[in-house]
C-alpha cells in the first residue's frame, strides 16, 4: 500500500515544498544570521532596528518555513516533520524573542 517512491518519481507537492521551503528558508537563515550579529554587537546596528525589526521578520519567515519544510518530505513522514518543524520553530522564536527582550 505505500510503496516507496523512485529517486526519479517525485510528486508536485514534494517539489513544491522544496521550492518554498528554499524562497522562504533563506530569508528566514539571513535574517536570523542578521538578528544574532546585532544582539551580539558584531554589526554596524548601533540603534538596534536590525534587531527589533530582524525579530518580527524571523518569527513570519520562520512561520512561513516551518509550513513549507515539511511538504518537502515523502507523504508518510509528513506527520513527524510537521511536528519537528515546529517544536525547531517553536525554539528559535523563543530564543530570538529573548535577544530582544535582554537587549
């Protein structure tokens, strides 16, 4: 009943979610990247707005990335990437929330 795909044989919805999953992933890792260089005084952000910003940003682009990554899987492991995703998800806004919130 659910017989492995081929390598060869990919269905839309797999392509899909890799496509989007790339678009919004890599916003997402730039302005995480961004946020983490300006909570730690690395970068040319004297003001802080990369960080306040940078912050509202991620947790949309991380939303959007923890959505589109798990439609990247083959259908039976669907379930548990959505689950990983978002605990993953789940744990950078927590973290990303708190460089804001100790600046």
């Amino acid at each position: 009943m659910n017989e492995p795909l081929s390598p060869t044989k990919w269905p839309a919805s797999r392509i899909v979610g890799v496509v989007l999953t790339v678009v919004v992933g890599v916003p997402f890792l730039w302005v995480l990247i961004s946020v983490i260089v300006s909570r730690l005084h690395f970068g040319p952000d004297p003001h802080g707005y990369v960080l306040i910003f940078g912050t509202f940003a991620c947790l949309i682009f991380g939303l959007l990335t923890a959505l589109a990554l798990p439609w990247a899987f083959p259908q039976s492991a669907r379930p548990r990437a959505f689950v990983w995703s978002f605990v993953g998800y789940a744990v950078i806004a927590v973290a990303v929330i708190a460089m804001l919130l100790t600046a």
